[in-house]
C-alpha cells in the first residue's frame, strides 16, 4: 500500500525501551496495536463511561465502542494521507486506555482527592499504563511499545511545555521529544477523537431524549445534515443514523482537505520534518473548525449539562473523590497486594497506589467498592 514520504516507517522507527527481537510477520506498529488490543486496561474500556454510565442502557457508547469509532475514523484518514494506518490505530485504541470510571467526571473527581500530590490527568495515566501498569511480560513492565506510540500517547494534544508528573519523569529517562509536533499519525489520531466524540455524542443525545431535530437546525452543517436526512425517511432511528453518517463525512472530507493543503504547503520529506513543522499538519478548516466548537458548544449546553447528566455527573464526582480522598487517608483499607505498595497515609507513595487502584476501576466495581467501604450493610 502507497505511504507518504512524511509517514512513520518501520525502517526509521527509534524502537523500543527494552530490546525485543522483532517479529518477521509484522511492523513494530502491528505489534503495537495487537498489545493494546489484548491488555486488560483495554478489556476495561467496555465498563467506563462515555457519557452515560454503562448501567444506563445498552445502547449508549462506552469509552470502549468510543475506540472502535476513533480506530475507524483515523484509519480510513491515514489511509488517505498515505501514513502508517496500523500505528495510527494503535494510538487511536490506546488513547483512553488511562480513563478513570466515569469519564471526565470521573476523572475530576480524582484530581480533586489527589490534588496535593499532582492531581489525576488521563494522558498522563495511559502512558502509566502502557509503561509500568500492564505487566504481561516476564522481561518487562507494560507494554513495551515503539518510541513512536509513547510519542504519540504522550503528546496526545500537541507538544508539552508544562507536562504532568509523569510524562515529565519517564520523558527525562526516555526522551519523547516532547516540545516539538508529534507524528501526523498521531495528529490523525487526535483529530478522529474529536470527530468520533462530537458526533456520537450528538446520537446519544438524541437517543436519550436529551434534545431533539428541531434543536439540530441551525448548527452549522449539521442543520444541513438534519435537514438532508428528514427529506429522505420519516422514521426517526434511520433519521438518527443518517444525521451520524452525514457529519462524520463532512467532518472527515475537511479535515483531509485541510491536511493535504498544509502538507503541499510545507512539502515535508520525512516524518522528522512533520514533527519540526511549526504548526500541525492535520487540522480542520477555519470554517469546520468554527463549526466544530458550536458544535462543542451546544453539547456543552444542552447534553454534558443537562439536569439528568448532572446529577449522574456529580454522584459519579462524588464517588471517585470519596474513594481517592478515603484510601489516601486509609490506605491500609486497601486490598492486600495494593496495601503493600501505597505505603504510609498521605504520600506520594500512598498517592501513586490510589491513583492507579482507582483509574484502573470501571463504573460498576467503582459503585461496589465505595458502597463496600461506606455502607455498613455492605459485606467487604
């Protein structure tokens, strides 16, 4: 298959942490993707929340089918663009493998209990994971991947200047070159998060009643979007789906359009010259990116904000707090194997045990085990 002189190449790559001795069935990048694929962080995907809490219904995303849409999306970019589709997938399934239970709310919550020891940032935790967390290997800890996917996990949303703790300490061991662009398999990545996240989110929202057509009309593009699907079926799910197949078309055609002009622009040889680009390579249009953020904007107003997310969101706050805050405190109330790690009360030793005891939760071992350690008629 054709690739860009400006794509990741399996010749090229900087290679790994720890030396392996490379498979003659697959790129490195293969390799990457297939051990996100079958790590437990990733099996845990299918039991954190989205938006809605997983017990909610059915029907609505998980970070994990968040994943599979981003996977999708950013492939068929890179496809396009000539880069290396099997590490853009790989980040792309990676990217959330760091959430806590309860999506952003949960990961508030988190910081909030965790605050005097660097807080809770989900980037930072994915490259925990995939570093140190899984521990599948008898020769190392995590997962061993290509320079090229911790590159493009920690510089998930363009270069760091201020990076979190984390970041900052494995970066000072193992250089990710963390000032400069990432690769633009990377950016495809990121990019195909923010189609996948807008787009989906406006389908659950409608499923759930959040909102409804009428409240669509005068979005930018997805007006248009609304308006198309209607002229051509009554029935409201088909209606729902064509509203999704519609958006995630033009929000994909641009941001192509808009990376080919940057790429013939800056006319890059390598993908060393992407990452010494002064601006990303990958991005929307001026005016897809406006309707993007009015877009954000009215989920931010009418779907992340709505009284029945709300109260979802602060007991799920609520809760993941509740927990960072009690076994940071208590941290002999831990599991056996987790109480020997954390420590004394209230260190950074006891901070790292819960932070990752805690973001490694899903939604429903996270109620069972708060319920376990306030409600007294609970058994432990």
């Amino acid at each position: 298959m054709w690739k860009a002189s400006y794509a990741v190449t399996a010749a090229m790559s900087r290679g790994r942490k720890f030396t392996e001795i490379e498979s003659d069935d697959r790129s490195p990048y293969q390799r990457d993707r297939d051990r996100v694929v079958h790590c437990s962080a990733f099996r845990k995907l299918q039991y954190k929340t989205q938006v809605f809490v997983t017990r909610e219904g059915d029907f609505y995303r998980t970070r994990l089918t968040h994943s599979l849409e981003v996977a999708q999306i950013a492939r068929s970019i890179a496809r396009k663009l000539g880069l290396d589709e099997d590490l853009t997938e790989a980040l792309a399934l990676a990217h959330d493998l760091g959430h806590p239970p309860f999506g952003h709310a949960g990961e508030s919550g988190l910081n909030e209990a965790l605050a005097a020891f660097g807080g809770f940032d989900h980037n930072a935790q994915s490259l925990r994971v995939v570093t140190l967390l899984e521990q599948r290997y008898a020769s190392f800890d995590g997962l061993n991947l290509s320079w090229e996917a911790l590159e493009g996990l920690a510089k998930h949303n363009g270069p760091l200047t201020a990076p979190p703790d984390y970041i900052a300490a494995f970066d000072a061991g193992y250089s990710l070159d963390l000032h400069r662009q990432t690769s633009a398999e990377a950016q495809v990545a990121a990019f195909a998060d923010d189609v996948a996240y807008n787009t989906h989110d406006l389908d659950d929202g409608l499923r759930a009643g959040l909102f409804g057509f009428e409240d669509l009309l005068d979005l930018p593009m997805v007006g248009d979007a609304v308006r198309e699907a209607q002229s051509v079926t009554s029935e409201i799910g088909r209606v729902r789906h064509e509203i999704s197949r519609r958006v995630i078309n033009a929000l994909v055609h641009d941001v192509i359009a808009e990376s080919e002009r940057r790429l013939a622009a800056l006319n890059p040889k390598s993908a060393e010259d992407i990452r010494a680009a002064a601006e990303p390579v990958v991005a929307f249009s001026p005016p897809m990116a406006q309707a993007n953020r009015e877009i954000k904007a009215f989920l931010f107003a009418r779907m992340y904000r709505h009284w029945r997310v709300n109260r979802m969101t602060h007991k799920a706050k609520m809760v993941t707090r509740s927990l960072g805050t009690l076994l940071l405190e208590r941290p002999d109330l831990l599991p056996d194997d987790w109480r020997a790690r954390a420590g004394q009360p209230e260190s950074e030793q006891a901070a790292a045990a819960v932070r990752d005891y805690v973001a490694g939760m899903t939604d429903r071992y996270a109620l069972d085990e708060y319920a376990r350690l306030t409600d007294p008629s609970v058994p432990t």
